[in-house]
C-alpha cells in the first residue's frame, strides 16, 4: 500500500496546517481552486495523472478545515488496505453548535442535497456504535480508496459554481452497491463555529480568488 492524501486547499488555518505537515504521509495540495474547477479538469486532467505516475495505490480526500490526528488516519488506512473494494471514512462534527455529524445512517434521499436529504447521527450514537459502521454518506474527512476506485468515481459536483461533491458521490457509490465503512475512532474536528462559517475567525475565511489556484504535491 502506497497512499496519499490530498487536501482541500481553500484556507490557511494554522492549527489544521501544523497537524496535517505532522502526519506521517505524502501529501497534494489542491489549492485554491472551486469545487466546480475540480470536477471539470483539475482532478482528472492534473490530479490523477500525477498519483499514478508516482504509484500512489490509494488516495485519502480530507478538507482543510479539520484536524486530523494521526490515529484516526491510521485506522482509515489500515481499514481501506483491508477492504480494497469499499470506501473508508473517518467522520466530524458538522459545526460547534450541532450533535449531528457529517454521515448518514440511512440513505440519501434526493437527486440533489436538502437538509432532509441526509439521516445525520450523532456524535453520541456513533461513539456507542460499534468500530465499524456503514454510512450512506461520506464527508470527505479522511474518505479513502483505491486509486482505481477514485478513476471509477471522480470528484464531481452540482452547480455551475459546484457544491456537494461529497455528496454527488455517495449518491454514485450507493447507486452501485458500494459500501462506505465509517470508522468510529476516526474522529476529525471540524473547526465550522456554526453551520454558516466561522465569523468570528477571519483566518478561516476562504481564499479562493487570493491564492493561485495549483496542485502541489509535498513529497
């Protein structure tokens, strides 16, 4: 197993840069690019060219706006290493004001995401539930595969400014059959005060338009 995890790279929030350098992996910076950018050239024309050529065999996609420790991205990759044709995810809180995290017990109901779209838990019922859980739903916190399975299904969003990749691709895997096993000790901190931003902490804001938009590979 060779894995590699790219990033979300849309802010600069110091904590979430200092745990990711700290883990104990290659990594690709996707930076400053929409999620529309992404799903019509940048993950397929520039992303995964360059992850085969270096003979990634799986590929690990956490946003960055979530600390990650280093055990929780152990498990995720042990766990997909074990489980080839699955998806693996860790999982977060969807902000500081909500019990509720970003998975869904039950599956999606709609084309395109609502808020009734989902059968959000809470972060009191997965930490009772057992190690491995099945979620329709996967929140791109540590959500990982096999390089095949990520060409099988890319990065796609809605909208002509693009939104809900995460969730246009739980809609794909469901509609296939394919499981998506969240780990219950592959907890994230999703650094999102309420479910409209962090306005109080400019230094979360997204940089998109400010940041030249490029992918950078560390290793």
């Amino acid at each position: 197993m060779k894995p590699v995890l790219a990033v979300l790279n849309v802010r600069e929030i110091p904590q979430v840069l200092d745990a990711l350098d700290a883990l104990p992996i290659d990594k690709v910076r996707i930076r400053g690019y929409t999620e529309r950018q992404i799903a019509d050239s940048v993950w397929t024309e520039q992303l995964m060219p360059e992850v085969k050529a270096r003979g990634y065999t799986h590929l690990s996609l956490i946003s960055d706006d979530a600390v990650v420790p280093p055990h929780s991205l152990e498990l995720v990759l042990a766990h997909a290493n074990a489980y080839p044709q699955r998806v693996t995810t860790g999982w977060c809180n969807q902000d500081f004001t909500d019990d509720r995290v970003a998975l869904s017990t039950e599956p999606l109901t709609d084309e395109i995401p609502k808020p009734h779209s989902y059968t959000l838990p809470s972060w009191r019922d997965v930490l009772m539930g057992p190690e491995v859980q099945r979620t329709y739903f996967t929140g791109f916190c540590l959500t990982t595969c096999t390089v095949g399975m990520w060409e099988r299904y890319p990065y796609q969003a809605y909208g002509d400014e693009g939104f809900a990749a995460d969730y246009n691709m739980s809609r794909r895997l469901a509609a296939d059959g394919r499981q998506i096993d969240a780990l219950r000790d592959a907890f994230c901190l999703h650094l999102r005060e309420t479910r409209h931003g962090s306005p109080s902490h400019p230094e979360r804001r997204v940089l998109v338009g400010e940041i030249k938009p490029e992918v950078v590979f560390d290793a």
